[in-house]
C-alpha cells in the first residue's frame, strides 16, 4: 500500500541503533534546525528545541503504536513488551480517547 504516511509502512526488521547514535542523531538535528544566531541564550534555545524535538517524537511513537495495532494486528501485550512496560502501563500510555486522541498528549497540540 503506497502512502505518505511514514507510520502506515511497514518497518524493516533491522538491530535497533544504539542510544549513542540516537542521541547523536537529536545533536544533529538540533544543530541543523537552530538558527545560526541562537541569540544570547544558546543552551536554553537548544533546550526548547530539544523539548520541541521530543513532543514531535511521542506524537509519531503513539502514531506507530496505533498503526501497529490497527494494521499489524499487535496486541497491548505485544507494545508492552516491545516499550518494557506492563500491559496495563502500554495501554494508558498509547490508548485511544473519545475523540480519537489520547488528551495527555495531544490536548495541548490543539491549543497552540
């Protein structure tokens, strides 16, 4: 099925990156996407950055998880084991609300 939404592909099974290259990874990005003049607060920009950086991460994770369960077939079993937490933890963290999103996490997207 081709689609521009990345989370509806499937994943290649490949060995995980380490935490290394992932947090090498964010250091890039950070870099490329803070202005060249960060002002004459750097740290705090990078830090908002990152912050910024790390919202986006958690709406594509809950995004996989939820393909995974609509597409793939996964179940809270299945997450909990793939995240290291229990079943009922995977469930709070990456269900459903009424309104199709999870309030914890997207809520706050909406108002801004």
């Amino acid at each position: 099925m081709a689609t521009d939404l990345p989370y509806l592909e499937p994943v290649p099974k490949e060995t995980p990156p380490s935490q290394r290259r992932i947090d090498a990874a964010v250091q890039d990005v950070l870099s490329a996407v803070l202005p060249a003049d960060p002002g004459d607060q750097p740290r705090l920009a990078r830090a908002v950055l990152a912050q910024r950086l790390a919202a986006a991460a958690t709406r594509i994770s809950r995004a996989e998880v939820m393909a995974a369960r609509d597409h793939d077939g996964a179940t809270w079993e299945e997450v909990a084991q793939a995240f290291g937490i229990s079943r009922q933890a995977a469930h709070e963290r990456f269900r459903t609300g009424p309104d199709g999103l999870h309030s914890r996490y997207f809520k706050r997207q909406r108002l801004t």
